[in-house]
C-alpha cells in the first residue's frame, strides 16, 4: 500500500503506524482496499486531511489514526475543527464514540471520515500503549518492563521523556523475546503480541466499518 492506489486512505503519523494496521489487516486476511499514508507528523497528518477533505473525488473515505498524547480531547478537536470548516459535517455536540468514529458527511458530495485517538479514544497515550495492551493480561515480562523502568525512575538515570515511557516500555518487552527486538507490526504478524485481543478486535472492527 506504498503508493497510492485507491480512493479511500488512512492517514497515519508514522512509518510504525503502517506496520501496525496493515499487520492488523493482513492477520485477518481482509481484502486490499485502502492506502495507508505515513504523514510523518501530526501536524503534517491534519493539514493532509485538511486538504483531502476538499478532493473527495480522489478521497472517498478517509481515516486518521493520531496519538493522543497528553490530551485525547485537544487532539480531537484539532481534527473536529478540520471537518468543522468545510461546512460538510455536523459536528454539533459530535463526541468520539471508544469504538472509533465513521463519520458520514451532510451531503454526498464529501468524503466518510473516521477517527481512531491511540490508544483507546479515551486516555491519553499513542500507538505503543495501544500495542502493550496486546499482550496477555498476566504476561510476566510485561510486568518486568513496568518494574525496571520503575527502578530506573527511582535511581533518576532514565534518559527517555516520561512522554515516552510507553515507548521505552513496549520496546524493552519486544527484547526480551525469542528473535529479541522485532518491530510491533511484525512482533503482531508472528503472535507474539496477540491482534485479537478485546483491543485488538475493537480497532479492527473500526478499520472494517470504515474501509469494507
């Protein structure tokens, strides 16, 4: 999906975003339909969206997946503010549904539009909070990543931003695996982090809605 070769996309912030989905649904063995674009930045993703939003020939549907970091309510309206503007879409008392919005616009004229705020719509957080949710609840290395980077907090020699501690915690725990250090799309493609988990199957579910 590296070019673009249909009318329907899901804007994505990062090249670890793609591996993700597309690991999602190519494990459920779902049909090609959409392209998945590495935006590069949130901030590059919404002036994207802005102006996919204005070319719905070429943009049947368009998804956004975005991290919510410190905020999940800021980074709604920033997009919510996009959709607003171009007068297409009601957006009067328009919250974001925990299962992930389809949005379908007042006119057939404009594009369906759907949204996804890693991790869960809800909390604050991004992709790789989303991803350790899909392990197994009792994984006994995932606790071990919680308490190491505990102790490394504690002794004050941690070097990562707290902002990115789901980064450091998720990637601690790939290590540790048989073939140690495998990406996240393709640690989910080989089972070791579990897509149909309750997390897994709610974002796929979203994806389906949006792109089937």
């Amino acid at each position: 999906m590296a070019s673009e070769k249909y009318k329907l996309k899901l804007l994505v912030e990062g090249n670890e975003d793609v591996h993700v989905v597309l690991a999602f649904w190519n494990n459920a063995k779902l049909p090609e339909t959409f392209d998945v674009i590495d935006c590069h930045s949130i901030t590059k993703l919404l002036e994207n969206l802005k102006i996919r939003l204005t070319l719905p020939q070429t943009n049947e549907r368009i998804g956004v997946v975005v991290d919510a970091d410190e905020d999940v309510s800021a980074r709604w309206d920033a997009i919510k503010d996009r959709l607003q503007a171009t007068g297409q879409y009601d957006c009067r008392n328009l919250q974001l549904p925990e299962v992930g919005l389809v949005l379908r616009p007042i006119s057939s004229d404009a594009p369906i539009v759907g949204v996804w705020v890693m991790p869960n719509n809800k909390l604050p957080g991004m992709l790789e909070d989303f991803v350790a949710t899909l392990s197994e609840p009792d994984d006994p290395l995932m606790a071990k990543a919680d308490d190491v980077l505990n102790q490394l907090e504690e002794d004050k020699i941690q070097k990562y931003k707290d902002v990115h501690r789901a980064k450091a915690k998720i990637h601690s725990y790939l290590a540790w695996q048989d073939e140690p250090g495998k990406p996240m799309g393709t640690s989910i493609t080989a089972h070791v982090l579990n897509p149909d988990s309750p997390n897994g199957v709610r974002f796929l579910e979203w994806l389906k809605r949006l792109f089937l």
